[in-house]
C-alpha cells in the first residue's frame, strides 16, 4: 500500500506537469541561439573558403581599387566603398593577395550583417520570430553569395542593418544610452553614404523622422545639445566625402547608383524579371537566377500583406520608404539587385511573424497545442533553408554559365607559393599579359616568392599564363597547372628556361 501510494503521488506530479517546468523548454531559446549560431557561421565559411572558391572580375577590380588606396595615391574615385577598401587593404598587409584575403572583408561583414539582423529582428518581433527569420535568410542563396563576394556590396546590408537597429535601440532606451546609440546612427549614416545606394537609406529614415508621428515626437524630444553632437560626428565623417563630390561630379552619380551609359528601361525591366522570376530563362549572370526560390517568394508576398496591414508603424513606414526608393534604382540599374537584400529580409520577418501570431491566436490558452502546432511551421521553415542552401551550392558548383564568371587561377599560383621549393631567395617568376599584370602586380606586391613580368624569360624558369603562351612561342613546357574545368582546364605552364 505504501509503495503503491509513492507511487501515486509520483504520478499525480507527473500529470500536473506544466510544458514550462520542462528543462527543454526552459533553454529553448539558448539552444536555439546556438544553432543558429552554428549554422550561419558554418554557411558563411563555406561559400566563403569552399563554393565558389573563386574569384569573379569584380573581385579582381575590388583588390586592385583596395591595394591601392593610400594617402599619397588616394583619388575621388576611391572613396566611393572606401570604408570597404580599407578592411580589404588591411586584410592584404595581414595575409597577402590570396583567394582567402580577398573575400575575408565580406564573411566578417557577413557575420556583422546576420547579427544585426538577428538584434533588429529582436527589437522589432519576439525572439521566435528572429531566430526562425535569421536562419531563413541567412541561408538564402543570396546572402550566401553576398557573404563570399569580394566587392563593397556585402557593406551596404551591413551598414543598413545595423543603422536600422542603432535607430530603433535610439529611439526606445533610456537617456544616456539613448545618446550613445544617437551617436552610433549618425556614425552608420555617414559611413553609409560612402557606399552606392547609402544616401537612399538615409533620406528614406529622415523622410521618416518628419512625416511620422511618432517618429518626430521623439526626434523632436532629443536635447538640441545631444542632437548636435551626435550630427557634429556624423558631418566630421564625411568630409573626406565632400570634398571627393566637389572635385569629381562621377562621385556622385556612382554613389546614387546611376549607370554611366545610357539607360533602357524596358530592356533593364525584363533583365530585372528573369533575375527574380527566370526559372527556367537561361541565365547569363554571375548570380543564382531567379534569385529567390518560390517558397521565399510566397513569404514575401505574405510578409508585404502584413506590412500592407500594419502601415501605421514606424517599421513599415522605413521599410516602404527604403524598398520603394531601392526598387526605382534597380529598375534603372539591375546591376544593383543585391541591394534589396535587407528590404526581403524585412519581409520574410513581416511573414512568419504573421504564421506564428496566426496560429498563436488559434490557441491562446493550450501550451500544447502551441508548441505541437509549431511543428509544420518548423518543418516549413526547415525546408525553406534547406532549399536555400542548397540551391546555391548546386549552382556554383555545376552551373557552367554562373562558373564562366569566376576564375581559379590566383588559388592555383597561390597553391604554388606555398609549396616548400619556392623561396624568397629564388622566387617564382610568372610570366603575364598586360591584361593580367594588375592582378598579379598586387599579389606580388605582398608576396616576396612571387615576381611578375610581361616579357619573355631568358634563361630562366618561369610560370606562364595560358594568355601568354598564345600569344608567344614558349615550345614544350616542362609541367602544367590545371584546375577542374572540363573546358579550358590548362591555365599555366612551367618553362625550364628560355634559351
């Protein structure tokens, strides 16, 4: 009787059992952080070391722009996406001219990027809502591909993100860190207008800040002295801008994002639809078309329903003011898609926190209804992700038109330094055309095992180009370097010596 009285009061304990007082539940959030932690920073290295693993021309330009940014060989030019430059540059002093240090800049911005998102979307929905959202987009094909690029793109999601978040955490903390966050905005602000599209951003949050009615009462609550400093710090940033707008009037038709030759709407407009919606067009660009899967398409639609439903927020007015005013520029230049990048991450947050309100209000009072309906929701979410990541692998694994776009040959010179025969006392002469001296001038410039010429070798043994043998009479090269192309895998050849 006693034990089966024990065993009673065990089991009455267990029936009065509430889903809170499980362990699991309790540190759902934290296991959830580290997942999602895990899984992004796992992406970002691979798009970043592994799929491509190659560089694009726009690559090539960025490091060439990057290593020559200096005080004495600045120009106006170079301040447009200086603030990127400068990360590149410093990561070519710390690690030479390599693949790796090419791209690096942009998985650190990329990192910067995904927890800013993840901080906004915390501010702005409950933490549910931005851990599923972060694990979305941060997936995507597209951010993957942000992540990995070695140019200035990856720095305007970043800064906007974060300007985003400074903005919000301005408005809603308390004095002191209220100014401190000012502060902050108006830093990102600045540092945004050195990157083409950035002054969209910032007049679409000043647009904001008059014409909203909440927005403005606070701004007009902000102490003049605060409000002044904070803006004193923000205009001492950007006078090497001012000055560069001045002296070079291209400044700033690049940092709108205008083309520099003439503009046909009707031919950008169906480059724009077959970039978000060609699934079966052929697809001649360096980018992954249609840029988004169907699934995240359908949840953009359904998160601009929710917008749609609650304009009346601060949050939709910024994300109607930047989207729209985005939008217009890329229809002028599509070469600017990537830029939408935040507004479809706004978006997608806008549409699962309508799929988790929506079934949350389905069961308002059953915690197990809630948690075991969260079920499709996470299956849904899952392979939505999955699709995403998995559509970028695929593609610039084996799509032979996006791989055309990248080249492997600076990973295959770099393989070659660093075998053990190559020394500074006998550096690796490469032989280059005109056309490739750039590149390798600046991989030479932080590598002492490397030297680069444009003329034949004479009696010496040397690495030539597959450009340059066409156009000399090399003879019979004693070894050549491939890369895993099945066309035109042949990319350098190995002289013994010239006589």
């Amino acid at each position: 009787m006693r034990v089966a009285g024990i065993s009673g009061i065990r089991y009455n304990n267990y029936m009065h059992r509430q889903v809170t007082d499980y362990t699991l539940y309790r540190w759902r959030y934290g296991i959830a952080y580290c997942f999602a932690t895990i899984a992004v920073v796992a992406a970002v290295l691979v798009a970043g070391l592994f799929i491509p693993g190659e560089i694009r021309s726009g690559e090539i330009e960025s490091s060439i722009t990057s290593s020559e940014l200096s005080f004495q060989n600045l120009t106006p030019v170079m301040i447009v996406g200086s603030p990127y430059y400068i990360l590149q540059k410093v990561s070519f002093i710390l690690l030479g001219v390599t693949p790796l240090s090419i791209k690096l800049p942009s998985m650190i911005l990329a990192l910067a990027t995904a927890l800013g998102l993840l901080l906004l979307f915390r501010a702005w929905f409950t933490r549910s809502i931005a851990i599923i959202t972060i694990l979305l987009v941060a997936l995507s094909a597209q951010f993957l591909f942000l992540a990995q690029d070695g140019t200035p793109s990856i720095a305007f999601s970043c800064l906007t993100v974060w300007l985003l978040y400074a903005a919000t955490q301005a408005v809603r903390t308390k004095k002191m860190s209220s100014t401190l966050w000012k502060v902050v905005a108006c830093v990102l602000a600045a540092l945004l207008l050195y990157i083409p599209l950035g002054i969209y951003v910032v007049a679409a949050l000043g647009v904001l800040a008059v014409f909203h009615p909440h927005a403005r009462y606070t701004v007009l609550r902000v102490q003049r002295t605060r409000l002044f400093a904070a803006v004193l710090v923000g205009g001492i940033a950007l006078l090497p801008l001012i000055y560069a707008i001045l002296t070079d009037h291209t400044v700033a038709k690049q940092l709108l994002g205008l083309p520099l030759q003439a503009v046909d709407v009707a031919a950008n407009v169906k480059q724009l639809i077959i970039a978000l919606f060609g699934a079966t067009a052929p697809g001649t660009s360096y980018l992954v078309q249609p840029l988004h899967s169907i699934g995240m398409v359908l949840m953009m639609i359904i998160g601009f329903g929710y917008l749609i439903n609650h304009y009346y927020t601060a949050r939709s007015y910024a994300l109607l003011l930047i989207g729209l005013s985005l939008f217009g520029i890329v229809i002028i230049n599509p070469e600017r898609i990537t830029a939408l990048f935040p507004a479809s991450a706004i978006l997608v947050a806008f549409s699962v926190a309508w799929l988790v309100n929506h079934w949350y209000s389905m069961f308002p009072r059953n915690p197990y209804a809630r948690v075991t309906g969260l079920l499709p929701i996470v299956v849904l979410i899952s392979g939505l992700a999955f699709a995403g990541i998995n559509r970028y692998i695929e593609t610039y694994r084996y799509n032979p038109e996006i791989l055309a776009h990248y080249s492997s040959d600076l990973q295959l010179i770099t393989n070659r330094l660093q075998r053990q025969d190559v020394q500074p006392d006998q550096p690796l002469l490469l032989a280059v055309t005109d056309n490739e001296h750039l590149l390798y001038h600046i991989t030479a410039r932080y590598n002492d095992r490397l030297r680069v010429t444009t003329a034949v070798p004479k009696g010496q043994k040397f690495l030539a180009t597959r450009a340059f043998r066409r156009q000399h009479s090399l003879g019979q090269p004693s070894d050549i370097i491939a890369n895993a192309r099945s066309v035109d895998s042949d990319r350098f050849y190995g002289y013994s010596q010239i006589p």
